[in-house]
C-alpha cells in the first residue's frame, strides 16, 4: 500500500456519518501515522491532521478521554518526525489545545489538560522556529496570561466572600482544578521563554 492510499482510506473513515467508523478511524490514524515516518512519500499524509483534529474535538465533546490522550500522543510522535509534515497544521494544533485549556465552560479531565499541555509544550519545543513563523507567539502569551489573570481573580474573589461571611476553606476539588489550570499555563509561559527567542 502506498502512503497516499492509505491517507484515502483514512479520510474516507473520518468523514464517515457513523460514530464506529469514524472511530474506527480515529483509532487507525493514531496507530498508523507514528508508524510511517521512514516513508518516503509521508508528505501525502498531510491532509488527515484537519478531519483529525475535527474528530479529536468530537471524542472530547462525547468524554472520550482515553481515545483524546492518544491523538495527543500521536501528535507527540509526529512533532518527532524530520520531514515538516506537521507544520502546515501548527496552527491549528495551537488554538485547539489553547481552547481546550481556557475555556471555562468545558468540564475536562485533569489528565486530558495535561496531555494537551504537554503536546503543546512539545510542540514549541521541537518546532519553535515554526511557532514564531506563524506569528502565534504574542496571542497564545494574551491567551495564557488572560486565562491565569482570570483563575487568580476568581480565586481572590471566592477568599473574599467566604471571609466576608465568616467561612473557611472552600471546595477542595474546585481548588485544586484552578491550582492545575494555573500550573499547567505557567509552564507553557516557561518553556515558550526558554525554547523562544525574545525578539519574536
């Protein structure tokens, strides 16, 4: 089979109306992709990451969480491969996890933020050059810094109130949500410092 071949086959599955096939397919790509980086022709596969990328939003959106950890980690093994097959995606890639993390009205597991911070991560570390080329470098910093300003004003608030009524401490899962949210952006802050150079 060629590579472009099996990118036609892979397409077919992700637009597929029926929710088996369309994991199915999902599951395929996952396990697939990683191993194709020695191809020579790996380009073809360029066009799976936006129907990818729609399917992932999906298994998020139905709780599939075990199925979103592996498409990040697929995503992991391409940012490993030489050829840029990635980076015509970056963008994309960028704004689904930036949404994913900040978004206040999703209900995700800590394990499914984590796993989007580290792509993320992993991604400005293998392709920076590619990060600063895009020019995503000053919104995603308005993005986190927005969102950890947001987290820390709430919190303040919340410390307020419960004093102001004469109550102590609050709800502990909750607090512990806001602490990962904020751990989790202020890492991505960190390694963009480092792996970015400051004139971008």
């Amino acid at each position: 089979f060629t590579t472009q071949l099996i990118c036609e086959v892979l397409l077919a599955g992700c637009q597929d109306s029926g929710d088996a096939i369309t994991e199915a397919a999902f599951t395929a790509i996952t396990k697939c992709v990683p191993e194709l980086q020695d191809k020579n022709d790996v380009m073809d596969l360029s066009p799976i990451f936006p129907p990818f990328l729609g399917l992932l939003e999906r298994c998020l959106e139905n709780g599939e969480d075990e199925l979103v950890i592996s498409g990040f980690e697929c995503l992991l093994s391409v940012f490993e491969f030489e050829q840029p097959l990635i980076n015509e995606h970056i963008e994309a890639i960028t704004k689904f996890i930036l949404n994913l993390l900040i978004d206040l009205n999703q209900e995700i597991d800590q394990s499914v933020k984590d796993a989007a911070s580290d792509t993320l991560i992993y991604l400005i570390e293998r392709r920076g050059k590619q990060f600063v080329k895009k020019k995503l470098v000053k919104p995603t910093l308005s993005m986190l810094m927005g969102r950890i300003a947001q987290e820390e004003g709430c919190v303040l608030h919340d410390s307020l109130s419960q004093h102001a009524r004469g109550e102590e401490g609050g709800d502990e899962e909750e607090e512990r949500s806001v602490n990962d949210t904020l751990q989790s952006c202020r890492a991505l802050i960190d390694k963009m410092a480092l792996a970015i150079p400051a004139k971008s």
